[in-house]
C-alpha cells in the first residue's frame, strides 16, 4: 500500500514557479509532471500519480481544503463537455510547444520570451530570471511555452477549487482523462 504524500508535496509546485524566475530554463522541470504520471500508469497499471504523490493536487487540497464557496459543481464539468474542451486545447498547446520550438530551432521564428495565459494572452509582467546564464533560444522558448501551461492550469484549477472542490481541476485535468480507460 503506497502512502499518499501529495499534500506534503504542495510545494513542490510553489518551487516550480519560483525556480523559473530565477532562469527560464529551469521550467522545463515541469516536464517531469506531464511525463511521471504516464511512466507510473504503465508501469502500475493506475493512477498511481494522481492518487499519491501529484504536488498540484496537494497544492489545491492544502490551500483550498479550508477556503471556498462549494458551491455544486456544474453539468458541464460533470459531464464530460469540460474533459473534452480541456483535453483539446491540451493537444493545441502541446502541438503550438512543440512545433514553435521547432521552429525557432530553424531559425525561422524568434522564440517567444514571456508567459501566456491560454496559449494567447501575454501575462503583462516579465519573470524577473535573477539568473543570468544563457542557453539557446529554443530551450528559452520550450521553457516559456511549459511555465505558461502550468500557469494556466494552476490559475484555472485554483478558481475552480475556490467555486467548487479543491479537486475540481481533476475532474477535467487531461492527465486524469488520458490514464482513465472510458474516455
Ligand atoms: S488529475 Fe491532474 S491535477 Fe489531479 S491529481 Fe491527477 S495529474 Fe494531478
């Protein structure tokens, strides 16, 4: 029996968010949260991630286990519309990374140095990257591209958990949707 530890993990993603204002580069740790999760499913054949250890979910238990409206959770998360949406615009995020990253590889593209909320928006504050040290310009991209998709999905999972449940992000986290066999 595994011991859940993920609420003693909450700050393993304040760290994250942290670690990339002192050098971008260092978001590209946050692969580690899109690839670890799908490493245990294969290797337990369960959720081994989502149940134990993930430091995101902790961090919505821990903050939002004592505050919140609770109000009832709606039909569209319920349902199954939600799952959908986010697991779309999960595959346009991950496609738009990639293929910039690419892109600015070749030359063909500048990389793309600030933070985006939802793929389009520039976030109008510049991370300070108190660290100075430089590496090329696709790895200052990747790590952009990974730091505004965990931004995004910690802002949005936050405001769900204040409207609802502290998981209600989980109900709808593509990560839960891709390593649960009825899609
Ligand atoms: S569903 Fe997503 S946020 Fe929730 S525990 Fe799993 S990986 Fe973490």
């Amino acid at each position: 029996m595994k011991k859940n530890i993920q609420n003693q993990l909450f700050f393993v993603t304040i760290l994250f968010f942290v670690l990339g204002t002192l050098h971008i580069s260092l978001a590209l740790l946050g692969l580690v949260c899109f690839t670890l999760p799908f490493y245990q499913y294969f290797k337990n054949k369960d959720r081994v991630w989502c149940k134990y250890y993930c430091p995101r979910a902790g961090l919505f238990n821990v903050i939002f286990g004592k505050i919140g409206l609770k109000k009832k959770i709606p039909n569209w998360i319920k349902n199954g519309k939600g799952k959908q949406i986010v697991l779309y615009y999960f595959g346009i995020n991950l496609f738009f990374a990639t293929m910039s990253t690419i892109m600015v590889s070749l030359g063909r593209i500048d990389p793309i140095d600030y933070v985006r909320f939802l793929i389009l928006f520039e976030i109008p504050i510049a991370l300070p990257q108190l660290l100075t040290y430089s590496v090329p310009s696709p790895v200052i991209h990747l790590g952009y591209r990974v730091y505004s998709m965990m931004l995004t999905s910690t802002i949005i999972g936050s405001v769900l958990a204040f409207l609802y449940l502290p998981r209600t992000w989980c109900m709808i986290c593509p990560i839960q949707t891709l390593t649960t066999k009825k899609v």
